[in-house]
C-alpha cells in the first residue's frame, strides 16, 4: 500500500520519525520531493546532523535554498543555536528587562544569563522556526525530517517545556506588577508583558497545529527488526500522550523473498517481525518500501523510493523488480 492523504490541501505540516537509522530523511526527502510536483514544498532538517543536503546532493543550510532540478522544492537545515541566537537578539531588550525588573540580577549577571544555553530551548527554538515558516505561509507543505526518537519526542513536547517557562516569568512579573501598583497605585501593561503575552499565544498555535489531524501529521518509519519495533512503539505511545496520533507507518528495508540464500534467509528473519508489525500497528496504514541495493541518494534513487511511497502506474513493475515477484 502506499502512504495516503497527504495531498489533502488542509494537511500543511508532515513530520518523519523513527529509531535511528530506519529510514526517516530518505522518507522525508522521497515524500518532500513527490509533493513538490503540486504544491509548493519546504523540506525542513531538524536533525542537528542533518543530512537531507547528502541525500538531495545540494548544499543547503539555515538559510531556504530552492532546490536546483525541483522547481517547487526549497530546503533549510535548523541549527538550533542559531535559531535561539536569532530569538534573543530580536527580543534582546524585553528579556533583560524581564531579568532586571523580577530578579535581583546584575547587569553582568544578565549577560551571562542570556549567554548560557538552557536545556531543551533548541528543539523549543526548532519548532519555534517551522511554525514562524508556516504563519508566514509561503508554502503548501512543510515536511520536517527528524533526529532519532528521543530528539523528535522533545521536538513535540517543546511547546510544554516554553510554556513551563512562560509561567515562571509570569509568576516573576506578577510579583513586580504587585510590586508597582502598591507604590504606584496602576500598573500599565508594558513591553515585557506584550513580548510574554506573544510567546503564550505562539505556544497555543504550536499545540492548535500540532494536535490538529487534519493540518499535521506524524509518520513512524520502522524497519523489520524488534528493537525499531519496540522504539516505534514507544514512540507511538509518547506521541498519544501529546494528543498526536499517527494514521499511518512506513516498513522500510523490506526484503524480497526471492534470490540468494542470503536474501532467502535475511526474508524468513524479517517474516516474524512484519506480522509482530501487522499486529502491533493494526490500526496504522502501513507502506511497505524494499531495501534498494545501493544507498537511497541523489535523483533516481528518491524517484524509485517516491514510487513505493506514493504508488502509481509503475509500483508494480518497481516491486517486481526490486522483489523478485
Ligand atoms: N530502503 C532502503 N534501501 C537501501 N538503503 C536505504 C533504504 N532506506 C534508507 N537507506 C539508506 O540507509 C541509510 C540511513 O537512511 P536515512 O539516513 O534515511 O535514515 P535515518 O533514519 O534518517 O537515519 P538517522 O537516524 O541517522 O538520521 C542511508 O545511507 C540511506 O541511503
Ligand atoms: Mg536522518
């Protein structure tokens, strides 16, 4: 079968994930690639590792780059650092102020402060980006390749984590605010509080969109092995605990049943694991994509992936070929 629904015009934001190594930036980069044909397509690393540029065998880096051979395809590789970077110098005064009026900070000690990298803020300041690219609204699709389980989990849980930190500020302000009106007698709304109110509104259209089916969705890639299928699970799991429930997996590095004895046998070690996958993701539509003989890069190697991706009138000569069918 082959994925499905990821022409719906509503559906803006596509996110790959899965265990380390099954599969997910070939996905992204094949489906990225695929849709581009009819929609303008921005196709997002998150991985600091990123590697969609090997795949597609363009540099790309934290700036958009339109992609040469694909008229509707653009690319950006996040590099979380500079994303939060880029988000302190915007909002370099509202931050020291919220520094200096809530806490007993010097100036120096507030530099620092600003200087110093805050567990969890750069998958934070990641989604931050994709979501700034999606208001902007340039394009129809946005397909996000992620780093291994763990990476994307917290990818998803970000907008908790600024949320989290939104509330302590708030606390911090409430209590100058207090502060103020007892000597002053009024407290007028100043640009600390806009810049926090602004946050608070961003964490709630990352969560509108991320638990909105129709506008995003996620896509496990798994391969026939039990430790990406535990992992996957999990995953699954974690993913539901957010309020994000994915509709359909990709089973990657399937091998053909025919062949050597070596594929003979490799098919017969993965016959157990598919139907553990048939039965643990029922409720999943799943895609099967066969392992190809060379690595998946570069032009013609993402155009067959795109066919056991999205199907289509050459899928069954392709899987014959490939499986020996
Ligand atoms: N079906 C396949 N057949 C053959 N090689 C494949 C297949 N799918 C992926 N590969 C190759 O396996 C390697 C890992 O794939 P890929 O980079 O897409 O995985 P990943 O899940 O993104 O890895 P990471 O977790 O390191 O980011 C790459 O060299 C890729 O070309
Ligand atoms: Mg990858």
């Amino acid at each position: 079968m082959a994925l499905t629904g990821l022409e719906n015009n509503d559906l803006k934001l596509i996110i790959f994930g899965g265990k380390g190594g099954v599969g997910k930036t070939s996905c992204a980069v094949a489906t990225a690639q695929a849709l581009s044909e009819n929609f303008k397509t921005l196709l997002i690393s998150t991985d600091p590792a990123h590697s969609i540029s090997d795949c597609l065998e363009q540099p790309i880096g934290f700036n958009v780059v339109k992609m040469t051979g694909y008229p509707n395809l653009s690319a950006i590789e996040v590099v979380a650092d500079q994303a939060l970077s880029r988000f302190i110098a915007e909002n370099l005064a509202e931050l020291k102020k919220l520094l200096d009026t809530s806490t007993n900070l010097d100036t120096q000690d507030i530099e620092e402060m600003l200087s110093l990298s805050i567990p969890g803020i750069d998958e934070v300041m990641s989604f931050k980006t994709i979501i700034d690219f999606i208001e902007e609204g340039w394009y129809d699709k946005y397909v996000v390749d992620t780093a291994p389980t763990g990476h994307a989990l917290r990818l998803i849980s970000s907008p908790k984590l600024l949320d989290e930190w939104i509330k302590v500020a708030a606390r911090m302000r409430w209590k100058y605010r207090y502060m103020i009106t007892s000597f002053a007698g009024t407290y007028e709304q100043d640009s600390v509080d806009t810049f926090l109110l602004n946050l608070k509104k961003m964490v709630k259209r990352i969560e509108n969109i991320l638990r909105d089916n129709t506008k995003c969705e996620f896509i496990p890639v798994c391969i026939p092995e039990s430790m990406a299928i535990t992992e996957t699970a999990r995953l699954l799991a974690e993913l539901g605990l957010s309020g994000i429930i994915p509709k359909q997996i990709i089973v990657n590095n399937v091998m053909s049943s025919e062949g050597c004895d070596f594929c003979i046998r490799r098919k017969a070690s993965q016959r157990p694991h598919l139907a553990e996958i048939h039965q643990i993701f029922s409720d999943l539509h799943e895609t099967e994509v066969p392992v190809f003989a060379e690595e998946i890069k570069g032009r013609e190697a993402l155009l067959q992936l795109k066919i056991f991706l999205f199907g289509g009138p050459d899928l069954v000569r392709m899987t014959r070929e490939f499986m020996h069918v």
